[in-house]
C-alpha cells in the first residue's frame, strides 16, 4: 500500500519566505523517501513556475516508485501537472514506467485531480508519450473516467490507426466488457463514414466479448450479444464494410447472422422478394473437347455459399459427349450474386477462356434454370 502525501497535508507546513524558494528547489539533491514529496510541495506553495522548472531534479530523487507516484500526485494536486504528463519518456525501464502509471492511475478514487489529469492527457500528449499512460487508465477507478473514455471512443478519428485512440479503446474494452459494445458500434459506424479505423472497432467489438480468463469458452449470452451488435453495424455502412463484417460472423461460425446481411451487402442485385440470381457451370471434358452446361441458379437468400447445394443438381446435367464414365465434372459458381443474365454471360465467358486456354474445343450448353428456395 502506498503512502500518500495530499497537498492539504503539506500546505500545512509553515509559509517560506520567497527568497527561500531557490534553497528548496536545492534540496532536491539531498531529500529521500517520503520527503521528496513534502519538499517538492513546499516549493509548489513557494514558487510553482520554479517547482514545474525543478520536477525533474525531484524526480530523480525519488528512489522507487511508491515515492515517484506521491511526487506526482503532489504536482498534479498543486496545478504543476505539465512537467507529470512527460516524465515517463525519462524512465528507460519500460517495466518500471508500467508501474508508475499503474501505481498513480490507483490513486483515482481518492483523488479527483487524477482522473482529470488523465483526461488532459489525451489532448495533451502525443501519440508515443499518450500510450506510456496505458496502464494508469486500466488501474484508475475514479468516477467518471468510463464515460469520458465512451465519449472519446464515440467520436473516432478519420484516420485508419490512431495510437492515443487505440488505447482509449483498449483500456474502456478492459474495463467494461462486454458493455462496451454499445459504444464500440456508435463508433465503428462512425468510422465508416468518416475514414477511421473501422478494422480496428470491430476487432475491439470482438475483444469486448472474450471471456478475460485466459482459456474461457465465450458464454451463449456474449456471442449473441456480439452477433446482433455486428449485424446491426453491418447494416448501416456500406456495402463493402458489411461484407467485412460479415465475413468475420461466417469465420466465427455465426453463419445465419452472416447470411441475414446478404440484403445489406448485395442490395444493388436483389431481385425479387429477396432472392439473388447466380451462375453454375459443369464442365465435361474428354478428348480435346469441353461442353460447359451453365444455368442460371435463383437463390433465396437463405444461403452464404450456393456451391454445396447446387453442386448435386448440376451434376445430373445430361451429358453431350462420349467420354469414359466415373469421374464427376467440375462444379463452378459465380462467386457471388449478379446483378443480372449479362453478369452471368460474362462469368461464362471467363470460364471459357479458361478451358480454351488449355488447347481443348469448347462449346457451351445452357440448361434448365435451377431454383434453391
């Protein structure tokens, strides 16, 4: 537990005359322990212009890190919160500087200053020196830090990576959980529009419903919560953002929630009552030859792959040439939906080419529509 020196403690001590503020600020160099703090404050009362000028003489003296962070808190608490917001660049052990920021972000609750010096940090400090303060906003459990970091991850930057808002976003997903999903789909809709770092959210949406313990199966409950929070950012960007976001649902093995944003992702090639229109090939081939038998395919919608469904039907496509029996032709789609016939046409074409390519006649069959409800 560390031992915290407040300002209305050192305040207390008796009033130095100014002409004595030189002679404390000298004391840097001598002060241990708990009296680098109570030094550093008497000259915050003397002189506070010479005392931000000093910090990092009183710094230096502090000896571990229970006697940096009352230091801090001293500074911070008397209005000299400048020189604070840096003073990690000067700690080369990045472990060490972890634990200032961890140990002064634990002080939150019982001092208001804090939490407000974190908020100043955002605007205050570049991305580098922002991100050393990582685990000071993890440990800090003053009031209103959690709506303050909502509102700053709210509002994304037009940017794909910002460094000072990744860590906003990581530290209200560490601290929130799963309740930050809320939050995080404002933004990544926000973000969409504007350029930000849309990836990122939507990556963060899923770390916001990760079980903390290390092993642990996400819970029904959570996966669904993520499942209708993504769906609803789905719908309400564009088409190609949908399909990310979508394809991320079929990967996690959320295939109904995937196909449920077929409308939003191909809405310019719905046809009627929701159905998509696609392409099948079956290629037979021996001997030189090659008959493609294509067919338009009407699918309801129902579906994030046609292949496997279709794939039977095409193969009972009645065969034009005389070649050996036993083997099963190749199963082409397009490989999404069309907007129209010409879309079909041009996939065929394409095909064609292809097997043309490899020194064979080829010719084409058109079949009998196939309807998968």
């Amino acid at each position: 537990m560390l031992r915290v020196l407040t300002l209305g403690a050192i305040l207390a001590i008796p009033a130095i005359a100014q002409a004595n503020c030189e002679s404390i600020a000298k004391r840097a160099s001598t002060v241990s322990g708990d009296r680098v703090a109570s030094t550093y404050g008497s000259l915050i009362g003397c002189d506070a212009k010479l005392a931000s000028d000093n910090f990092g003489n009183f710094m230096r003296a502090s000896g571990d890190v229970g006697s940096l962070v009352n230091l801090s808190l001293v500074a911070i608490e008397g209005g000299v919160s400048s020189p604070v917001l840096s003073m990690l660049e000067d700690i080369p052990d990045m472990s060490l500087r972890d634990e200032v920021a961890k140990g002064l972000g634990a002080q939150c609750a019982e001092h208001p200053d804090v939490v407000n010096f974190l908020k100043s940090a955002y605007t205050s400090l570049r991305d580098r020196q922002f991100g050393m303060w990582r685990e000071a906003y993890l440990s800090c459990e003053g009031e209103g830090l959690d709506s303050w970091l909502a509102s700053v991850v709210e509002t994304p930057p037009a940017v794909s990576y910002d460094e000072k808002y990744n860590v906003v976003t990581e530290a209200l997903v560490k601290r929130t959980g799963i309740e930050a999903l809320s939050t995080l789909g404002v933004a990544a809709r926000a973000s969409a529009a504007n350029g930000g770092p849309f990836g990122s959210l939507i990556d963060r949406m899923n770390d916001a419903a990760r079980p903390a313990a290390f092993g642990a199966d996400m819970t029904d409950e959570d996966r669904k919560a993520l499942e209708m929070a993504l769906v609803e950012v789905a719908r309400g960007v564009s088409p190609q953002q949908a399909m990310m976001v979508a394809g991320r649902l079929y990967q996690a093995g959320a295939e109904d929630a995937a196909v449920s944003l077929l409308p939003n992702i191909y809405a310019d090639r719905v046809q009627g009552k929701g159905r998509l229109l696609y392409g099948v090939a079956a290629v037979e081939s021996c001997e030189g030859e090659a008959i493609i038998h294509f067919a338009e395919v009407v699918e309801g919608g129902k579906r994030w792959s046609i292949l496997n469904d279709v794939t039977p039907l095409a193969l009972q496509f009645k065969p034009k040439l005389k070649c050996a029996e036993g083997e099963d032709w190749p199963v082409l789609t397009t490989p999404e939906p069309v907007a129209s016939r010409s879309g079909i046409n041009d996939w065929l074409q394409g095909v064609t080419d292809q097997y043309a390519g490899q020194g064979l006649d080829v010719k084409t069959k058109e079949e009998k529509a196939i309807s998968l409800d």
